[in-house]
C-alpha cells in the first residue's frame, strides 16, 4: 500500500501556490518580454504551451499547447515552469533540452517544492529536489546568472539568466555519458570544452562531473582531489561531500563515511544519494534499524528508484519489518 501523508491537503496547498504564482507574481517578469513566452506544463503528459510574446501572456490569451519535444524552446524569450519538475520522470532531459535550444539572454522562471527528509510525495510525483540540485540544473540548461526569490515554507522560486555562451554543452554532454556509464566519454567531453566557464557554479559542476569521472574510472585519489577542489569552491556543496563518503565507505572506514554523510544532510536534508550513503554505512555498522529508517526517507523522495526500494524491502526483510515503497 503506498505511503501517503495529507495528500490531498498537499495538493491543494501546491494548486494554490502555484496560481499565486501566476496570477501575482510571473505576470510582472513577463510583461516586458519582447518574443515568446514558453511554459513547460508537467500535469500529466508533458506539454509546452507558448505565447507569441509576454503581452500576450500577461493578457492571458489562448496559448498554442504542443506536447513537448524537439524544438519546443527554440526561440523563447522566457520558460515558465512551475511546480513541475517534481512530476517528470527524466527532469535532466528537460533541462538538458533547454541547454541546447535557448539562445544568450533568455530568461527561466522556475518554482519547485521544499523537500525533506520523510516527506511523502503526492500522487503523480517521481521526487523531489533539493535547492542544491537545481541549481545545479539551471546551470545544465545554461544559466549563468541564478538568483533564488523565494524560500519556503512550500516551494522555492529562482529567476535563471541564461548567457555565457555555448561552454555549458559540454557540461550536458558529460552528465549524459556518465548517466550512461561512459566515463571515458564523459572525460573527453570535459577535455575538449572549447570555451572557458564563466561562473563559478559552472566551475563547481565541472569539478563535480570529473569526479564523477575519475569515480567510475576506478580511480579513487584523483576522484577525492576532484571532491576536495569542489569544496574549495563551494564549501557547502552537500555532493561533494557526500562523494568523500562514498570513497571513504568504498575504503572500508565506515565512521568516516557516516560523519561525511551526516554533514551533506545538515547541508541538504532530502540529499537522496546522501542518504542512501547513511543507510549503507549504518548497515554496516551494525545499526539495522537506523538503516531501515534513512533507506525509507531516501525511497519517500525517489520511489520510482528501483535501487532505493530494493534497499529498503532488503533491510525490511532483515528486520522482519517488510517496508514497501510504491512506484509514482
């Protein structure tokens, strides 16, 4: 049976902000756009309805809606996407999408829930995101100028500039490969960047994909170095942190591994793979129960991960306490 808390309350505070949204706060950054307003629409299909400029959008005429594919934010002046990554399967393919196909100067207004730890996901949602990560995604799609609007209690607003040329496509390209397992690939991607990375967030993703590399490469002291230059950039960055644990864990020193995973979650409570990482170094230590726990918040927040719920019926079945986490 699939665990729920509040759902429908949930959905109902999420429907309400996300109108607040448009009605009073999106119409004011879109009323001086000049050229087309696009907004990504997660409720069921995927589906991108466009304006032919903000006035339009402001005066809220009928939008041409198209199921979103190739093309869709070619020509955008400004993407909308509100409260909808958390109900897409494959969010990095959106944000990939938008790394290819919006030109310097455009503009992404986007809003996605405050996770945490234990938090139940409504029906129709695949996970949730921490700050961390979507920032980390507007860079993917090209921002280089990412101001957060708005914290809490129930969603979190960014306005994204998007500009710094083309050098973040090859940052798509490695994130890609390495989904894939290529790191080789990944690492010529990184290697062959034609032009250089104008922020430092951008710098932070480089350093955190060739970790990534070196990782999967099997190549553990140069994946910590990499780890260890994200921090220098970013001394709260909740990934690179985590990272560390992962190599301290591979390395059989589990306490290590814990402290590391336990400051990534001080920095970013709802980090899944942070999680993920608690629940394996307790295990390890001998803390079933603790593991069961952190493995079934880490599983609430990405329940269509089969990894994530095959960790939490394993440690159910240990316990005698069977746990089941139902896909999205």
């Amino acid at each position: 049976m699939r665990s729920r808390i509040n759902t429908f309350e949930n959905q109902a505070s999420l429907a309400a902000a996300r109108a607040a949204l448009k009605d009073n706060v999106v119409p004011g950054l879109a009323a001086g756009v000049q050229g087309r307003v696009l907004e990504i629409v997660s409720d069921g299909e995927l589906r991108a309805d466009s304006w032919p400029d903000g006035g339009a959008y402001v005066n809220a005429e009928t939008p041409c809606s198209a199921a979103w594919g190739v093309g869709a934010a070619e020509g955008a002046r400004l993407v909308i996407w509100l409260l909808g990554p958390e109900r897409v399967a494959d969010t990095a393919q959106v944000y990939h999408q938008l790394g290819r196909e919006l030109a310097d100067g455009a503009a992404v207004i986007l809003a996605s829930e405050v996770p945490w730890a234990g938090k139940k996901l409504c029906e129709g949602e695949y996970g949730e995101y921490t700050a961390e990560e979507t920032t980390s995604a507007l860079v993917l799609a090209g921002a280089e100028r990412i101001v957060q609007m708005v914290e809490g209690p129930v969603f979190r607003l960014w306005h994204a500039r998007i500009g710094g040329g083309r050098a973040h496509l090859s940052l798509v390209e490695a994130a890609e490969r390495l989904t894939n397992g290529d790191w080789l690939g990944a690492e010529n991607a990184l290697a062959t960047m034609e032009k250089p990375l104008t922020s430092l967030l951008a710098v932070r993703e480089y350093a955190l994909l060739a970790a990534g590399c070196r990782d999967l490469g099997d190549s553990r002291a140069a994946c910590l170095e990499a780890l260890s230059e994200v921090l220098r950039i970013d001394p709260c960055c909740a990934r690179a942190m985590c990272g560390i644990g992962r190599i301290a864990a591979l390395g059989g020193d589990l306490s290590t591994a814990l402290e590391f995973f336990d400051a990534a979650l001080k920095q970013e409570p709802a980090l899944v793979a942070a999680l993920h990482g608690r629940a394996v170094a307790l295990e390890g230590l001998g803390d079933l129960a603790g593991a069961l726990e952190t493995a079934r918040m880490a599983a609430e927040l990405r329940p269509a991960s089969a990894v994530m719920r095959a960790k939490v019926h394993q440690m159910g079945e240990a316990l005698a306490r069977p746990c089941e986490i139902a896909q999205p």
